[in-house]
C-alpha cells in the first residue's frame, strides 16, 4: 500500500526510541491503521484488545459526568501510547478514549505488549516514562481548569494540540473544544475571538489555523512551558543497556509463557538507577490522587450542571423579556417573559416572526434593524410599538439587542415602557456608546 511508504513506526516517540533489537523484535507484530475522526477506541471499562501508538492522530483521553458533561484529561499524539492502564497492571480502561484528530497510528495485540512489559525491557522503560509526563499533564490540566481563564486554557490546548501535529491547522469546532475543556461554547467563541483579533490565529468553518505560535505561548500560561518541560525530561534519561538474548515465544500463547518463564527463574532486579519497582509505586500513587482529583472534578460538575439550571430558572423568571432571532426574524429562544408580553406560548418559538407581532407601521423598519445589528456586530437599541391583542393594549417597548459571534443571531432585551413613554410614529436607532457586541 502508498501509506506503508509514508508512514513509519518510529515516527512515534516510543517506538523511535527502541533499541534496534527490541524494535526489530516488534516490526513485524505492527499494524498499520488509519483512525477517523470522532472514532472510539475504549469506552470506560472496556478490557484492551490492541494498544496504540499514534503516528500522525491525536487521541483524546475524556471523563463523562453522570449527566453528560465532558472534559478532556489528557491527549496523546506521536508522543506515547494509548494503554496506559495496561502498563500499570490493569485490564480495563476508567474512561472513555476518542480519536480528536484523524490520522494514522501503529497497534500492537495486547498479548504481545504485556509479555515485552514482563521482560522489563527498555519498552517497559518508555511506557512507564511516559505514563509518568501523561500524570503530570493530567494533574496540570486538573490546576489549570481551574485557575486560569479560558483564553489561557485554549492556548495550552492548541500548543499541546500543534506539538502532536506536523503543520500548523487543527481542524476542530469550537463546540467541540468547549466539549474538550469542560467550559461553555460561547466561552470559546470569545476566547477564539480574542486571539483572532490579536493576529495570532486564524478561524474558519471548523480550521483553526496558528499565525503566530511564539504569540501564542506568551499568552498562554505556565502549564504548558511545565508539562512539554516534562515531556522533554523523561524522553531524555538515560537507561543501560540489558541483553537482549531472551527467548520470544508465540504471540498466541504469550501470557501463559511468560508466566512460566516468572515460575521458573527469579525475576532480575532492575540494573539502572531508575528503580522500577519504586516508579510503579509511586505512579500508582499518583493514579490514585488522580482518581481523587477526578471524584472533585466530578463534584465540581455537578454543582455547575445545577448552578446552570439555576440560572436557567434565572433567565426564564427574569422580569423583562428575553428574546433570539434568526437573521430572517423567526423567534428562535425566549423566556417567560417575552411570551407574556407577546401574548404567545413558548412552545410556538419557531413558528413566528417577531415583527408579526408588532404595530404594521413598525414592521420593516424592524426588520432593517435586526439586518443592521447583525451586519454591524455592534450592540444598537430602538423603539417601537407591540400591537394591541385580547389580553392587552398596543404597547411601546424598547429593544437592546447584540449578535452572537458569528452574527447568525439577534439576541434582545425587550422592555415594556409604556408606563413611561408614548407611543411612536418611527422606529428609532442608535449605537450605545459605538461599542463592539459582547459574544
């Protein structure tokens, strides 16, 4: 096939920096396969058939609230393995574990894995190295999450992203980084903007390309700087050299062999200064603060799931109306209030045009109003007049209204002044202070 000519084994950190024999010992076990995007490798608790070694795609390791909430715990490109648990003893996987860019990667039958892990070989070595960098990342993302703003938080997760890939386009939807990070999509569309303002990336349909890398690590916080520092420490130890005479049995009959191999002559003990049996105490040290850090995480999610409801509650119980447009007027969203004042029932969004409801003689200037706060991407305000219905007189109100980021939305504040001002012959506009809309 074209792609075996393209792709190579080593071009995976791991896998590169096998010694020739232990590499040689691998090859031809290696299978060459090609991952989609959005493709699941594990679901929690599923018990490993192949470990990966990514190549050219960057896998995203994910948590999953009870209700559905997301956030990212770590990713794994060209740097490592997709495995760890397994490297540690385990059988199962605690989380799910998602192909976030497409690309090709190297898989290895487990059976094959676990009996070079057993040799305590220079593979076990790497594996466990990097198991170590994946903690720290994991452990950074957990402090970063947490203290730092979400711009800052993007540009860790976008030089993380770009260190895994050869160019320098993601092509990723800011829905689904939101997804990634745990936060709200119009928080990445804010983040998004003001790094696209400031020259340093450039955003189209899905393509997220880096202008200026160097622009982006200024702006990015010490948790990237600490975790690639990691990275580049643990990939640079050095190791002895052991001898590489053992006996390799079948693959099929690998675990069974090699148990009896265990039975039959002590286990030698580690010949470096890198103590195995000390790194897998303290990695599973580690795993369980991990997990505790994770039970925190969790609660943290559910107390922001009901702190949304809450505001939800907020918003629909709000004493003015809330209402969103589409760009043709159609009523897309609005809360308690904006029905009442309407005369209509929120379950009939989507059936209506807001101008419809409006005095005729305010009808299309309305509507050249919402074209202009779309176009403008500015925060404008007017006044008009609701027509008289059953339950009310004609009623003059006054609309502030902004666009969303990609001005595919009028987002309006409706207030009923008809206490205060008198009705309209013209519908008014102006800019509030000339100010750019909030996203």
């Amino acid at each position: 096939m074209p792609s075996e000519l393209i792709y190579s084994p080593k071009q995976n950190r791991i896998l590169g920096s096998l010694p020739t024999n232990d590499y040689a010992r691998l090859q031809d076990d290696l299978d060459l396969v090609h991952l989609e995007l959005g493709q699941v490798l594990y679901e929690s608790g599923d018990t490993f058939g192949y470990i990966y070694f990514p190549i050219t795609c960057i896998v995203s390791l994910i948590f999953t609230t009870r209700k559905g909430g997301t956030a990212e715990l770590a990713i794994t490109g060209n740097d490592g393995l997709v495995g760890i648990p397994l490297v540690l003893g385990g059988e199962t996987t605690t989380h799910r574990v998602v192909v976030q860019s497409a690309g090709a990667a190297y898989r290895l039958k487990v059976e094959v894995v676990r009996w070079e892990l057993d040799q305590g070989g220079e593979l076990q070595h790497l594996a466990l190295r990097y198991t170590q960098a994946l903690m720290t990342q994991m452990a950074q993302s957990i402090v970063c999450n947490r203290f730092h703003a979400v711009d800052q938080q993007l540009c860790r997760w976008l030089l993380f992203s770009l260190d895994l890939l050869p160019g320098n386009q993601l092509n990723m939807t800011q829905e689904l980084i939101a997804n990634m990070l745990g936060v709200r999509r119009e928080a990445i569309t804010e983040a998004a903007g003001k790094l696209q303002a400031a020259g340093l990336i450039e955003y189209s349909r899905g393509h997220i390309t880096v202008l200026d890398r160097p622009g982006l690590k200024a702006r990015a916080c010490e948790c990237y700087a600490a975790v690639k520092s990691e990275y580049d420490r643990i990939f640079h130890l050095k190791s002895d050299i052991r001898s590489s005479g053992r006996p390799r049995p079948n693959p099929a009959s690998v675990r069974n062999r090699a148990e009896a191999r265990l039975l039959q002559s002590p286990h030698p003990e580690p010949q470096t200064a890198w103590d195995n049996a000390q790194l897998v105490h303290e990695l599973q040290v580690h795993q369980i603060e991990l997990e505790m850090s994770n039970e925190e995480l969790r609660h943290a999610y559910e107390e922001s799931d009901n702190l949304r409801e809450r505001y939800a509650d907020i918003y629909d119980f709000a004493p003015v109306g809330y209402i969103t447009l589409d760009p043709l007027g159609v009523i897309i969203d609005m809360n308690l209030a904006g029905a009442v004042l309407l005369g209509t029932k929120g379950s009939q969004k989507g059936r209506h045009r807001f101008a419809a409801f409006l005095d005729p003689n305010h009808a299309g200037a309305f509507n050249h109003f919402v074209e202009e706060v779309l176009c403008s991407r500015k925060k404008l305000h007017c006044e008009s007049v609701l027509a008289a219905n059953a339950h009310r007189p004609a009623t003059n109100i006054r609309i502030e209204a902004v666009p969303d980021a990609d001005g595919r939305e009028c987002r309006m504040v409706v207030i009923d002044t008809s206490g205060n001002a008198t009705s309209t012959k013209h519908l008014s506009r102006r800019t509030s202070d000339n100010t750019p809309a909030e996203e």
